[in-house]
C-alpha cells in the first residue's frame, strides 16, 4: 500500500468526505490555543468553531503503525497527542501491531518488539499512562484472534457464515438444529470460526 495522493484520493470517494467541509483551525481545544492548534493541524473536517468541546465526553484518539523506527511524521503525531493530554483532553493512543503483521507482512515475533520499543518510547516523551490509554491493538484478544486466522478464511463460504447469528445463545441454538448438515460442511473447511461458540452451548 502506497500512501500517495492518489490513495488519499481514493479514501476521500471510499467514505463520500466532502472537501468543501475541510476547514481552517478556527477554533480551540482545552489547554491549547488557537494559534497554538493552527501551528499543529492543517485543517479540521466540519468545523467545531462556537462549540464548546466537552472534555467529559471526548477521547482523542490516534494510531501509531509499526512499521520500523517512528520517523518524524510519527514523533510529531505523538508529541501533538501529549499536547492535547497535558491540556487536560482525554487522549488515547492505539499501536498498530496488528496492522503491522496482516497488511505490512512483518512477522508477529518483530510487531511484538516494536510495540514495546514504541509502547516505552512514548512514555519517554511524556505521556501520562494514569489518565490516558497507552494500548495495541493487540490487547483486545477478539481482534488478535480475528486477525490471525483471517490468512486461512475461504471466501467461498463467507456469505454462508453469515447465516450463523450468534447474537444469542437461543438464537444459536435455533440456526444449528435447524442446519445441521450445513453446519457439519462449514465445520470442515471453516472448524476456528464456531469452535467458541460451540462451547458455549454446552
């Protein structure tokens, strides 16, 4: 994947953004001023200019790929993160372990040293891990497991998959009485997707 301007091109069409929405920094956050923002962000999309921004109900959230040693588009995006939580914003920061292993073809063993290299080097420079979220992806062991086995997922069967609601146990329990055969057949070339689910029917 090449991060050009084509690409961002592409992101802007994917997700319908509208570029006439794209907008000056006209307005500030906590603990930052105006000036201060602009110095910091190009430009915002839809503006937040006369609205208060509620600190209570807000997390600022941004992702850090693991790619090799952070350059300085990297360190900038961490610093920027720590302005806004010494500012007194609630402010996450989410490493890209995951994404580094299914999308940059860096082996698991290399993600989980560079998520710890990375995970230290941002407590260094200043974030307070007490009142923000230091986290990877790989801490949510759902998407960890999502990711690992999606190399061996078969396409021909997805949209039978989807069948299998699993969002109640009672409503699990309906699906598979009602397709056993089925079930067995997706068993044998799909056996990791139901296998928890499975258990808990027990």
């Amino acid at each position: 994947m090449k991060f050009d301007e084509e690409y961002y091109k592409e992101v802007i069409k994917k997700y319908n953004y509208n570029p006439l929405l794209f907008n000056k920094i006209d307005f500030q956050l906590p603990g930052i001023s105006k000036n201060e923002m602009q110095l910091m962000w190009l430009c915002s999309y839809h503006s937040l200019k006369n609205k208060k921004v509620n600190c209570e109900n807000t997390l600022f959230t941004t992702g850090i790929g693991l790619s090799g040693v952070p350059h300085m588009g990297t360190i900038s995006q961490i610093i920027r993160a720590i302005k806004l939580q010494r500012g007194g914003n609630k402010v996450q920061i989410v490493l890209g372990d995951i994404d580094a292993y299914t999308g940059r073809h860096i082996s698991w063993t290399q993600t989980q040293h560079l998520k710890e290299k990375y995970r230290n080097f941002i407590l260094k420079l200043g974030f307070n891990f007490q009142t923000g979220i230091l986290r990877a992806q790989s801490d949510k062991s759902v998407f960890l497991t999502q990711a690992k086995i999606a190399g061996y997922f078969k396409d021909e069967i997805a949209d039978e998959i989807s069948d299998f609601d699993c969002s109640t146990k009672k409503k699990t329990k309906s699906t598979i009485k009602r397709n056993r055969e089925k079930l067995q057949e997706l068993l044998a070339n799909y056996p990791s997707y139901f296998l928890d689910r499975l258990q808990k029917l027990r």
